[in-house]
C-alpha cells in the first residue's frame, strides 16, 4: 500500500507582504488544514463515551439556536 501524502504548510516571506502579514497567511492556512482542531483534540485523550456525549450537547446547542433563529424571522 502506498502512504498518501499530506499537503505540507509553506509561506514565503518575501519584502512585498513582510512577516507580519505572512505569519497572518500562516496561521489562516493552518487553520483551513485543520491542524489547529487535530491538536488540541490530541492534548488530552477523551473516553469515547464523554466524546460522544458532547457531540449530542452540541447538536442540541445547534438545533435550540436554529429553532430561536427560525422563529426569530418568521411572522406568526
């Protein structure tokens, strides 16, 4: 089997954008790759069952916060 590889994470500084706006492009990038979440999600490891009961709170947390917002902009 071949090992797929990962898109690595590079920035170029050039004079134009300076170090500030590149550590800016930096962090948005390792953000949208998603190494920022996989990081703190191996910080600490979480029993299966405590995972699965926060994903139900957040699913909750997220229809209660559609069901406000839907209600919100609709005219009874």
């Amino acid at each position: 089997m071949k090992a797929k590889k990962k898109p690595t994470i590079s920035i170029s500084i050039d004079e134009k954008f300076g170090v500030e706006r590149s550590l800016k492009k930096f962090k948005r990038l390792c953000e949208s790759f998603g190494v920022i979440k996989e990081y703190r999600s191996r910080q600490e490891y979480k029993k299966p069952s405590i995972k699965l009961k926060e994903k139900l709170i957040a699913a909750e947390k997220r229809r209660k916060k559609s069901v406000v917002k839907f209600r919100r902009n609709s005219k009874f």
